[in-house]
C-alpha cells in the first residue's frame, strides 16, 4: 500500500484523502501553519516550521503533494531531492512569483491584463499614468495571508498604495472590465495525457470565492478549446504532474489569465458531486501515474462557499440533489468552513435549489442577490 | 464535532468513515478480529477479546454502531447501557437467532420458506420427511465464520449432515426454486422516518456474494412495494435505527423472506457511485437523528466483488462509468478485497460495461457466464 504525503494539513488534504481511501493510499499530512484542520490520515505537526518531524514524515511516504503553493523554495527542492515530489518545484516557483507567473503566460502566447513591475512609489505612478486607471497593484511575491493588493483608481494614490502595500516589488495590472471569471482545472499524468473539466464560472466577494456554476453558462465552446490549449501548454512547459487551475477574465476580446495554482482548487470542488471523476481523485491518479478518470460533468452543479459560519446541518441535509461537505472546522470570519455542492438538468432548476440551500446558509442575503442575477 | 464508534473494523467500517468525513464526523473502530483492515480513524485492537480498551473507546465516542451482527449480546448489553447503541439490542438478538428471525418474519406476516427447528438426527429426518427434499439445514446460531450450512438431498444422509454441521439446534429449510436472489436496503431515523433503495438482484457463488444488478432488472413494481411493506413493518416492530438489509427469493408466488442483516450490506455497496445518497452516509444519517437522504438510483449500476484476488488497479481506472474500491487487504482465498461499481444509462450498456471490467478481474470467466446469463 502506498502513503502519499501532502505538505499542509487543511481542508484540501482532507478531501484529497477522502478520495483516496478507495484507492487503498495512505496518507501523512505535514502541518506548518499550527492549525491542521484535515484531521485523517497521519498528522504531523510543526508550528514553529522547524522541520524537525520532516525526516520522519519522509520516510514514511512514497511520494509528496502539497495542497498549498506557498512553500519555501529550498524546502521544496530539499524534499524533492529525497522522495518524488508532484507537482514539482518549478511549478511552485512559478506561480509564487507574479513575474515569471506573467512571463510564461506571454512566452507562451498566453494573452494577459497589460501589466509593469516596479520597485519604488516613483515607477508606480509612471506605470499607472501608462495604463491608465484603475489598475491593480500586487506585491510580487504572496504570503499566506493573501494580502498585499490594491485598486488604484487614481494617480494621487499611488504613494499611498505603495506603503499601504509595503511590498519592495509590486505588479501593476490594468484593470479588466471583465464579463465574468471562469476557471480551469485540469490534470496531467506521469505520461504527459492530459484532462480537462469544463470552464466553471466563479463568483468573488470580498477576495473570496463564493460560488461557482459548473459548466459555466451560454459559453461560446471556443473558450473552453481556447483555454484548454492554454493549459496544455503551461503544462507541458512545466513538465507538470498532478491537478493544476487557470483562473482566467472573460472579456468582449476573449480570454485573459488571470493567474494559475498548481494544485486542486476550491472552483473545483463541484467536481465531488458534479463530475465522473473528483479533482481530488484525478490528482492522486496523475501523480501515481495511473490512468487519469473521466472529467465529464453530471448536469449541471453550484458550488456555494460556507465562509466564516457554518449552514444549518439538518436545513441542507433534507435537500434534494444537496451535498454537504463540512471541514470541520470552527467558525471565523473570512475563514472556509464548508461548501454545498447542488446538482441538476438545468440551469433554471439550478438556481432554484441553490436558493432553497441559501436559506439554511448564515448572512447569505447577497450570496442570494448574485446567484440569482446569473440566472 | 461528534465521534461515531464502530465495532469492527473491516471494509464496511472503512466505508462508513470515508462517507462520514464529509459530515464532520470522528471515527474509532473497535476491532477482535486481530486483523483490522479499516486503516482509518483510530483503531483499537483487542484481538483477545480481553474488552481491556473498552472503557477508552466508549469514553472517547458520543455513539456506537456495528458494523456485523455476531456481537456477544451480553457485550451489546453492556455497551448500550453505557452510550447510544444504534441499531440496538434487540436487532441483534433476533439477527443472531434463525429460529428469532424466523418467528418474527411469520408474525408481521412475512411469508418465508416452510421450516423446523430440530435437536436431533432423528428430529431432522422427520423434519426432512415432512418438508421433503432438498432441505437446507443450518446452525441456529452462526460463528464467525458463515459454516455450518448443508444441503440435504436425500434423507438418507440426514445422519451425516447433522454429524457434520455439529450444532445442538439446527433450522430446516425448505428449499426454495427461486427465480432469483432479491435484496433491499432500507434505513429508519430516529424519529422513524424510512427510505427504501431500489430492489437489487444479488449473485452469490460458493456462498458469497459476487454481484449485484441495481435496481433488479424486469422487476414487477408491486414487488417493490411488497418488499417495503416488510421492510417497515420489521424496522418498526424492532424500533429499528440505522440502515437494515432484507434477503429475499423472489419465486412464482411472490416474495420469501430469507434473512436479515442489521447493518449496512455488500449488495448496497453499489450505492456509493449508483445512488443519490450512499448507504453507508444514510446510515450515518439514521443514528446521527439527521434527515434520511435521497435514495434514488442514477441510472443502472452493477457491483461486482474482488474475491480473493485483486483487479488490475490501472486497467478498472481506465473504463468509463467504472469506480474501483480497493479495500487495502492483501489477498487470500475467498476474502472479499474489493468491489467494482459500473453505471450505465441501460442494462444491455451495463451488461457490456461489467464484462470490460471483467476482462481486468483475475479468474473471471464464471462470473462472465453468469453476469452475461442475466442480460
């Protein structure tokens, strides 16, 4: 039997050992952050990140995934020099740094927002006064917080922005007047064969996701080829293994990446419920080099986001085609407790039951305003 | 966040776990096998019997569930009187006992084969003479082990059979031509709410279940409703709480009630990818007080059963509509190491999807003839 290791020890571990339970994996998940949430599998913990249980953990497993892609560089090189590590360090390189993030995507005629790197509040407003306002500036590098952004809607703030940031490098990205934000999540296996879910809408409120419609709706079906070739080739480029998402803009020109996360997504958890194979499952199956599973999706699905409070166990359960997926975990403002997966034929009868699951849903007042101006 | 305690620890606990996770629910398995193979939650092991990590494990679980029926009931007793035990007591008492079973079929009115209880050669020829041949004769109380069993063909070997299956009370059968092997899978809540999965029709060679067609195919609608009839009538006579499985021949005169199993069973295991809600999650569901879940099919399923010998991993991962559960047991003859859930939208695309994922199961080929002899 085999025992994977994942490097952080939350939700996403979690349901990827869930997923692997029928596989007959094992799994050790490595905890940095002093507050593992996953609770399954092997925890080892080590808050004050001093490594000391890393030896064990290593010898215990057959291979390494993480769940996050805030890993320290050396680190990563350091594990991967001892057990496989999948995806590998080039793809945590990458996507921690909006840089070469942006420069792959234009290397590989990946078309993205007009952006400018610059280190002082002097080039900021030189960049902004170039691409006009708003733009958006983020520090270049991204701690755990997912902090560090700002919209700048007029030059006089750049001075502002750049020490409200207090980042020694930002990108500054014109601001996309985008229709909508859709998602990619897709695998590639040991072999380089590749698997791609549909484009997922995605609905952001307050930097966090908030729901998701699988497949997107009304999409033009070259979006989805457009995007999938798009992925196809930052995968091969990276020589990636595993799941990997692409978030990307819709706009009146088309498709803009936004930016990628070299692991399973929360704009992919639908797939539990909504889809022949989980991303989960597809993730373990690519980095074991097993044959990746079918990604078609059953209907249509919603993905709602329980974030800070938890919904009413027995409201969700008494519905039909609902799925409840509870982490957990204890409440928190701002913190993902849980998620909802709803199923259906159509669109129409999807919003209706997403409604109904609403109400056993805390606060969900505008969740409801945006999920019924999809429809 | 609440702590489920199983006792036992095989394949069906490991299910209940994985399909509790998303709940938020704990897991302790209590095992006496020696060999628990359930690799999830915390097991404790009391492979004497020596019940010395008893008191530990009721302290750390806020209920108790089983997950086979060979429960010392003096142990049931005991545990029940100490934390919620769901099913409870009195399922088990009767599921331990032919002669109980069979009584409390006769009184809700259930129709089962013509039988008698014997305490001797002499008593099992007369009871041979009355029924007439076949007869099977079984044990009153079951081991472990599923022996003591015997077909009796003549009454000349009445002697023999007795001698051999070495039991002081034996139940006589008589033997039933079915047209086929029926089961049904129900659960009832707390508050004695029920729901009933489709019929099944179940396969058994050798005495084990090898697989199982959902829902039965050409299958009159009255016997469903017939089935369910028996079912709540049971459930409700023995205020049953969880999920409970009926065995049934279905002959040229309806219905015989065969026997039953106070928990979650292997012709439901085809739920897991066939049903709206898992048996093992509307067990969960029933003992948790929560509403009981959809239990519509999608579509067809069939289940078939890794006996004795694993498939080949990567040759089921790669067949659409095909999920392995790989129960992380090592081989052994006769030892059910895995299942194969198959969906399809008909039974003649089922039929041909089950002997493509037989083509990956070891020594297969009477379980093709038998499979192909259904469609």
């Amino acid at each position: 039997m085999q025992t994977i290791g994942i490097l952080g020890a939350g939700q996403l571990g979690r349901m990827m050992a869930v997923a692997g339970y029928p596989l007959a994996l094992n799994f050790a998940l490595y905890d940095t952050s002093g507050s593992p949430s996953a609770n399954i599998g092997k925890i080892y913990s080590d808050p004050n990140n001093a490594q000391t249980e890393l030896k064990q953990f290593l010898q215990e497993v057959d291979l390494v995934t993480y769940e996050f892609e805030h890993l320290p560089l050396d680190l990563a090189n350091r594990i991967a020099k001892i057990k496989p590590l999948r995806p590998g360090v080039r793809a945590l390189q990458v996507c921690q740094n909006r840089e070469l993030e942006k420069r792959l995507f234009r290397e590989l005629a990946i078309p993205t927002p007009a952006y400018a790197i610059v280190s002082s509040a002097e080039q900021l407003a030189n960049a902004v006064e170039q691409l006009g306002t708003p733009v958006v500036a983020k520090s270049l590098t991204e701690g755990y917080d997912g902090k560090g952004q700002a919209v700048i809607k007029h030059i006089d703030h750049c001075r502002q922005a750049w020490q409200d940031i207090g980042h020694p490098q930002l990108i500054v990205e014109q601001f996309i007047h985008f229709r909508r934000e859709l998602s990619l999540v897709a695998a590639r296996g040991t072999d380089g064969s590749t698997c791609f879910y549909p484009l997922v809408e995605n609905n952001h409120q307050g930097g966090i996701l908030r729901f998701t419609i699988a497949p997107a709706p009304s999409l033009d079906a070259k979006l989805q080829s457009q995007a999938e070739a798009y992925m196809e080739a930052l995968l091969a480029d990276m020589d990636y293994v595993g799941v990997m998402t692409l978030e990307l803009f819709e706009t009146e020109d088309g498709l803009l990446a936004n930016e990628m996360a070299p692991r399973v997504h929360n704009s992919g958890h639908w797939t539990l419920n909504g889809a022949h194979t989980c991303q989960f499952e597809n993730h373990l199956r690519a980095i074991l080099g097993l044959p990746l599973g079918d990604t078609a999706p059953h209907g249509v699905s919603a993905m709602v986001n329980l974030v800070g409070r938890h919904a009413n166990v027995a409201g969700v359960l008494r519905l039909k085609d609902t799925h409840l997926h509870h982490y957990g975990k204890s409440e928190r403002p701002g913190r993902k407790v849980g998620h909802i997966n709803i199923n259906a034929e159509n669109y129409t009868a999807l919003i209706e039951k997403v409604k109904l699951s609403l109400q056993q849903v805390p606060e969900s007042s505008t969740l409801q305003c945006s999920i019924a101006g999809i429809a």
